[in-house]
C-alpha cells in the first residue's frame, strides 16, 4: 500500500482526519481541488468551541489565522421595517479557550492543511480526483489522471455535496424534490470591508474580540414574505461576514414565476433592512457568492458511515446542526474528523479495514457529544420550517412590543392584549399560534 489512508477535501474535517491520523503514525495523503486549499469554500463563518485543541494543543488560536474571538452574541428577528434582538454578553467569553472565532475560510483552511503537513501527511491542491480503485468489493485507493494510489482506506470529506461518494453509492443521491428543496437551504454571502476601528466602535468590542449575530429574516413583503430566510452577521479583524439562508422548497422554480420571488431580491432587501443597513454602512463588498447549505438535521446523516475501506466525515456526513439560536458545523466537521483517525488507529492495529474493523468509527460517532445533539434536537426542523415564524410572527412580536412602549398619549395595553391584537392584524389564529408556541420545546 502507499498509504495507510487517502483522504479526499481539505476543509475542516479532512485536515482534521489527516493531522490526527498522522500525529498517530499513519500514512497519510491528503487531496484537495481547490487551487489554493480553501477557494472552494466560501469565506466567512465562526468555529464555535475547542475541538482543535485536542489537535493542537492549548493555546493553537495564537497561531491560526483566526479574526477575532467572539464575546457577544445577537439572536433576533426582522420584522418588514423594525426588529427585535436579545444581545447577549458573557465575561467568561472573553477567556481562554475562548467560545468561537469567527474565520475566513480562504486563510484558515489552507492553515489546517499546512499543519496536517507538519504532522508527516502528503498535502497536495487542485487534484480532483476521477474514481476510486475497487478489489473485492473493497476501497482500495484513488486514481486521479491515469496514476493510481493505494491506500487501506478513503475518507470522504468532500463537503456537503459529495460527488465521489455519491458516484460510489456510499452516499445517496440527492432527489431535487425529496431531498434537495426538503433538506437544503441557498446560501448567499458576502465579505464587507471595514476599517478595524470603526468594526470595533460600530459592535461596542475591544480590540481583538467579535460580534456575532443570527436571525430569523422576516423582514419581507408580500410576495417575497413566502420565503423561508435566516440570516447572520459576524464581525472579522477589517470585515464583516453577512449573509442570508433560504430553505429551497420556498423557491422552487414555480414561486419564482408565478409570485416572482427570486434570491436577489431576497438579498437586496435584506441589506436595505435598517437594522443591517446601518451595520453596513460605508462598507465595501470585497468577495460573494453562493453555496448549498444542509439543513436536515440528524435526518441528513446516511444510514451508514463506513464502509469495506471507507468513512464519510465532516458535511459530506450531514454533521450540521442548527437551531435557530445557533449554527454549528466546522466544530462537528473537526470532531467527526478526529473520531474517524481514532477508528483507522484501532483498524490497524487489528489489521481490519472491512466494514466490520470500521464499524467502531459508528460507534465513537454515536457516543460523541455533537451527535447527542443532532439527535436531542431530531424535531427542530418541523419548528424552522414554520412559515408563521418568517412571515408573521416577526411583525407579531415587534408590533406588539412597539404597541406597548410607545407613548401616544393613551392608555398602555397589557402584553397579552398587545400581542393578541398583533395576531389579528396578521391574520393568525390564537389557537394556532399557541399551538406554535408549544413546539417552541423543541428548541
């Protein structure tokens, strides 16, 4: 063999996978398509916990091309013109190993790779890789433009479209209808400009720390109040990250010609919004652009993870989570990646690579605390999938709230009367939005 591994992507999990995995005494090739490492991967975004110290060891964020680590947290929603956030500040943030980082995928993963390289991995970029070489029903190894390298297994980190895994059947194909509009969301984002001193002033963060904020987008008029969106905005060293989400069975091709709902809009709107536009403001886009984003929760995970040769890690094994409070995904990517090295370490040492030797990388998975997660929050997606929650329960709240503070000279409503006239104004039935409020358990 010429390796004890190959594994395909160089995002998060598969420079997890491999830095683990070497640091133990395996042989292993990483393989990226990306010319450099990292240009597929969209920029922006926060590593949320410290999965990488098990890596790295303590103190790794003084090295890493981190931006800054996040100390406040916004959640919120949009209402069309106003909006309403619970923003969040914890001291111990502010400490190491600190909470979350937000990140530029373009630096940081080119780092993760470069450090799986000084671990002993073989890193080599822009390789697309054409088949896999089968004997016996097993993984053997890779061929990439006529060369053949073998390996006693392939580890697919692919990202959450995972072509070569798909093609091999080690994952399923997406159904457009089923799966696809079901479980995926459109991601759009873009990289703003700001100088570090007005980041800092306009967030109220010293120098060095960050801002993050996560949002329901409600903020639409009809027809586009259709839309089921999310939204978020973290604060970079000279940059903001800032994008929306939108749940694809919103805008399906026929939305889009018969009610005219189209992403651009959707995102123009957006930034307008007042609340964002002032967060914004004087900013220059320096990069865009748009990916598929996997949103089903535990239901996106495969049946199975490994195979005779073979493990799925990162988003190509559906590890993405999110509740609409918080979105985690590279922490689980990283998790999964050192979990899978774990399971090659004891599959040699018993020299069973079968799906069988594997079948110990289920079960880490399982046990592992990003998993007990997925499956604690298993009925959230019926909650995010709410059209009242985009659409009406944004002006609800804000137009309630806004009945009671406001001082016009008349007599205040108490809280369950402002609310409960905002719920007629929007057309929404008590019973039904109690019913709504119940499944708010799920959170």
């Amino acid at each position: 063999m010429d390796y004890d591994v190959i594994v395909i992507g160089a995002g998060v999990a598969g420079s997890a996978t491999a830095i683990h995995a070497a640091n133990k005494g395996l042989d292993v090739l990483l393989l990226d398509r990306g010319d450099p490492i990292g240009s597929k991967n969209l920029s922006g975004g926060v590593l949320w916990g410290n999965d990488l110290g098990t890596l790295l060891g303590d103190n790794w964020w003084e090295e890493a091309p981190v931006e800054r680590y996040i100390v406040n947290k916004g959640i919120g929603l949009l209402a069309p013109e106003d909006s309403m956030f619970v923003n969040l500040n914890f001291p111990s943030w502010k400490k190491p190993p600190y909470n979350g980082f937000s990140v530029l995928r373009a630096h940081f993963d080119p780092w993760l790779a470069e450090k799986a390289k000084e671990a002993g991995a073989d890193v080599f970029n822009s390789v697309n890789v054409d088949e896999l070489i089968i004997k016996d029903g097993k993984v053997c190894g890779i061929r990439q433009s006529g060369d053949e390298f073998t390996s006693n297994v392939v580890v697919f980190a692919e990202g959450a479209n995972p072509q070569l895994a798909i093609k091999y059947g080690f994952r399923n194909e997406l159904d457009p209808k089923k799966d696809v509009q079901k479980h995926f969301m459109l991601g759009i984002k873009e990289i703003i400009s700001l100088p570090q001193e007005t980041i800092e002033q306009r967030f109220n963060v010293g120098a060095g720390e960050g801002m993050a904020y996560e949002m329901l987008a409600g903020c639409y008029r009809p027809p586009n109040d259709q839309a089921r969106v999310g939204a978020f905005l973290y604060t970079n060293k000279e940059s903001l990250s800032i994008g929306i989400v939108v749940q694809l069975e919103t805008i399906t091709r026929k939305s889009q010609s018969e009610l005219g709902i189209h992403t651009y809009t959707l995102w123009e709107q957006f930034k307008k919004h007042p609340f964002i536009s002032k967060l914004i403001e004087d900013g220059e886009t320096v990069e865009y652009g748009a990916k598929m984003v996997p949103h089903g929760g535990i239901h996106m995970i495969p049946k199975k993870l490994f195979f005779n040769g073979a493990l799925l890690v990162g988003d190509a094994a559906g590890f993405v989570f999110s509740n609409g409070l918080t979105i985690n995904g590279m922490n689980y990517g990283i998790c999964s990646g050192i979990l899978a090295a774990d399971a090659l370490i004891e599959a040699k040492s018993k020299n069973d690579f079968t799906s069988r030797g594997l079948s110990i990388y289920g079960k880490k998975i399982k046990s592992s605390y990003f998993y007990k997660t997925m499956k604690k929050f298993k009925k959230v997606d019926k909650y995010l999938t709410n059209p009242r929650l985009f659409n009406r329960y944004a002006e609800v709240l804000t137009g309630g709230l806004k009945d009671m503070l406001t001082e016009n000279q008349e007599v205040k409503q108490k809280a369950i009367s402002a609310m409960i006239n905002n719920l007629k104004k929007q057309k929404v039935n008590r019973f039904r939005a109690a019913l709504d409020a119940l499944s708010l358990r799920h959170l």
